[in-house]
C-alpha cells in the first residue's frame, strides 16, 4: 500500500519578495513609501538649505515678539504690544466666529429653501430655483463685496441716531442700533451670583439633551409621539427664570446709547463681520440647498405615500420619514459645503474682517519678513479646523445612517 505524503516545506527565499503573490504588494508599497519618504526628506533638507543661503534660517522664535499692530475684530484681549502668536490667537478665534455662524446660518437657510424648492406651489419652487442659481453662478467674493457696499451706502451714520428730531432711530424697543459702521446690540452684565444662573442654564441644557434621547427611544417603542418641543422649552426656561429671580436678577443688560460720535456699551458687531457672515451663508446655503433636495428625492415616493395612507400631516411626514432617510444621503455632501465656508472665509481680508489669514498670513507675515514659517503655521491652522470638522460630522454620520436588522 502506498503512502501520499506532503512535499517537503522550502525555506523563505529572497525571490519571493518578488515574484511571489503573498510577498509582492507589500514589497511594492514599501519601495513606494520608502522613495516618497526619500523625496520629500530631499525637498525639505533642500528648502532649508535655500533658507540658510537667503539668511533666513527657518525658526519660530518671531511668534513671541510684539505685534505692533492693532486689531478691529477682537473676541479676546489684545493690545499692539502683545505678541504675534497673540495676535494669531485673535485671527483664528475670528476664523471660527464666522465658520460656525455661517455654517449654523447656511445649514438652516439651505434646508428650508430645499424643502420649499420641492413645493408644489409653482410661484415658491421657482422663487427658491432663481435663489440657488442666482447666488451659486456668482463668485463669493463679489457677495461679500456687494454685502459690504449695502452696509456702507444703505444703513445711517451713527451721528444720524443723534439730536431731539435723529433722522434714524433704534430698532427693537430702542435696544439695536444698525449703522454704516456695524450692529450695536444690548450686552449682558455679569454681577454677584451670576454664575448660578449660568449654572442652572447649562443643567437645563443637559437635561434637555437626555430628555430628547429618551423621547426618541420611548417613540421607537411605543409609537407615540410627545410635545417635546413645548416641554424642551419649559425645561429651558423655567428653572432658570426662577434661580434668575430667586438670586436676585444678577444679571443685568447694556444697552448702547449714542455718546460723541459713535454708540458706547453693549455688544458691537462690525460691519464687516456681518457682511462676510452673511455672504458665506446666503452663498453656501444654495448648494446645501441642493444637497438637501437631491437628498430627499433620493428617498422612494412610497414612503410619502405609505405615511399619508397611515393619517400623517406632510409637515411631520418630512420630519419623521423623509429627512431621517434622507441624511444618509446629505451629510456626506454637507461637510464638504462647511470645509468649503471655512476656507472661503479667508476672503475676509477684502472687507478688512482680520481673520488669521489677514493676521498672520498678513501683517505678521509682512512684517516679519517669515514667509515660510507663517504659511506652514497657516496651512496648519486650516488643516487641523477642517479635519475638526470632518471628524464631527462623520461621526453624527454615523450615528444617523441607516442600521442593519
């Protein structure tokens, strides 16, 4: 009787890194990264070396020297003598001001003129079609432009709110004041106690956030829908109205009032800031817009028509069914459309908003002669905010995509 045995096991061969299938795409994409690591080693040793020919070593130690410069727009303290990295801190925090201002304007804006875009009345549909087309087909920089002129040539001086008879008056029981110049708003005064209040506001906050997770699984189990909009506001603003009036009411409100040449107290919101936050919202918003309706019509019409058969009103049929189904299909696009108002928002220079693109990559850069190192820290800067981004929206992704039974 025969016996089959195994052929003998050969040893690893040096060939096999080649012209074996197991061995050969690891061997090629090491080969890969070790020459694009070799390459940029060389770019880089060489940029350095064209830096210390020029007399311009590459270093950082410029970033702890004054300033010298003034900024209008600031959220942070600040003076001229501070440093540069100071003044960076000052343009980045007025970078994020407009990318989430715009971003939560433009989200709002483009899913209600996509939802009303797919109206039945004609008249609307077409209004919101003229919107998209006309706002998306013209550079944003001419919008932030066009915005900045309305604010200049349209709204009154300050000195026109003065006298017994002023040609302008304040809006909203005499608490804002719109002028050429900015918004003047009413601001809060912290006094004694105030920090109870804020306390109580940011616990009303928390537990609005549980209370809404609970509703939804209790909906999702049972079926029936709560007022959870109307109870969401009673958590909001009850507890906190009675610790405000149980403290005392420690906390007050400024409101502007003309004095010289100008309004003094309150809030002041450049003109600006608001030009560019308005242009990158009315301008981002018409692609989210399509977005969201290319995202509702992806959804089936017998989903429509399956809630109408089951007695729901169109308005909760599109909040309940249409949009939930629908994010899978929007939030991919939609971080692309706030990567996009974060990097457009470097226009801000043209309208003299000093964002960290017209400090650092301005000023700072002029002054100091570093070319080099203040577009690497600039480049950084964008990175690290759009990778923030993208992070926080893959994430909520993933929590609203469709789950598999």
């Amino acid at each position: 009787m025969s016996v089959i045995t195994d052929p003998p096991q050969q040893g690893f061969r040096i060939s096999q890194l080649l012209y074996d299938t197991r061995y050969r795409s690891m061997t090629i994409q090491i080969i890969a990264l070790i020459g694009f690591l070799v390459a940029f080693g060389w770019l880089i040793n060489n940029t350095l070396a064209n830096l210390a020919a020029l007399g311009k070593p590459l270093g950082f130690g410029f970033l702890w020297e004054p300033a010298g410069y003034d900024i209008n727009q600031r959220l942070i303290e600040y003076n001229s003598q501070m440093s540069n990295a100071r003044a960076a801190l000052v343009g980045v925090l007025n970078t994020l001001l407009v990318a989430v201002l715009g971003c939560i304007a433009a989200t709002i804006l483009g899913v209600l003129i996509g939802v009303l875009r797919l109206s039945k009345n004609w008249l609307v549909s077409r209004l919101m079609t003229v919107y998209i087309e006309g706002f998306r087909n013209v550079p944003v920089l001419l919008w932030i432009l066009m915005a900045m002129a309305i604010f200049i040539e349209i709204f009154p001086q300050p000195r026109d709110f003065r006298g017994e008879d002023p040609v302008a008056t304040m809006k909203i029981f005499e608490t804002v004041a719109v002028t050429n110049r900015g918004v003047y708003l009413p601001g809060p005064i912290m006094n004694a106690g105030s920090g109870v209040v804020v306390a109580a506001f940011i616990a009303s906050l928390v537990a609005i956030f549980f209370f809404g997770k609970w509703a939804k699984a209790r909906q999702e189990q049972t079926g029936q829908i709560l007022p959870t909009f109307w109870i969401k506001l009673g958590i909001l603003i009850i507890p906190s109205m009675l610790i405000f009036f149980i403290m005392g009411k420690p906390i007050g409100m400024e409101v502007p009032a003309i004095k010289g040449f100008n309004f003094a107290g309150g809030i002041y919101m450049r003109n600006s800031l608001i030009a560019l936050w308005l242009a990158l919202s009315l301008y981002t918003a018409a692609f989210i817009a399509e977005t969201v309706r290319s995202g509702i019509m992806a959804v089936s019409k017998g989903q429509t028509e399956a809630a109408a058969a089951l007695g729901l009103r169109p308005a909760r049929t599109m909040n309940l069914v249409v949009l939930p189904q629908a994010l899978r299909v929007i939030i991919p696009p939609m971080i692309s459309q706030y990567l996009n108002l974060t990097k457009n928002s470097s226009l801000a220079i043209a309208v003299g908003y000093m964002d960290v693109t017209g400090t650092l990559g301005g000023i700072t850069l002029n002054q100091t002669g570093r070319e080099m190192e203040c577009l690497i820290i600039l480049m950084a800067i964008y990175l690290t905010i759009s990778l923030i981004i993208s992070g926080v929206m893959n994430w909520y992704n993933e929590r609203v995509k469709l789950q598999e039974r």
